[in-house]
C-alpha cells in the first residue's frame, strides 16, 4: 500500500468515526426530544386537574 492510499485511508476512518459519534449523538437527541414531551404530558394534565 502507498503511501497515499495509507493517508487516505485513515482520512477515510476518521471521517467515518466522527460520522458514527454524530449519528449517535443525533439518535440520542432524538431519543431525548421524544421523551420529553411526552413525560410533560404526563406530567401537567394531573397538576392541572388538582388545582
């Protein structure tokens, strides 16, 4: 292997480690906006029906 294609090569793997973090930071977000309201809606109409 050249040494070109080894300098690509790892150009390449760390462009796609960087990819797969966003990715899962994305999904984690995803996980997280999901939720939320979700939870907020569990959570106000009791409170609003007590008071």
């Amino acid at each position: 292997m050249s040494k070109a294609a080894k300098v690509l090569a790892k150009k390449v793997l760390v462009v796609d480690t960087i990819a797969k973090l966003l990715q899962v930071a994305g999904n984690l977000l995803n996980d997280f906006n999901t939720q939320t309201p979700i939870r907020g809606a569990e959570i106000r109409p009791p409170t609003l029906g007590y008071s």
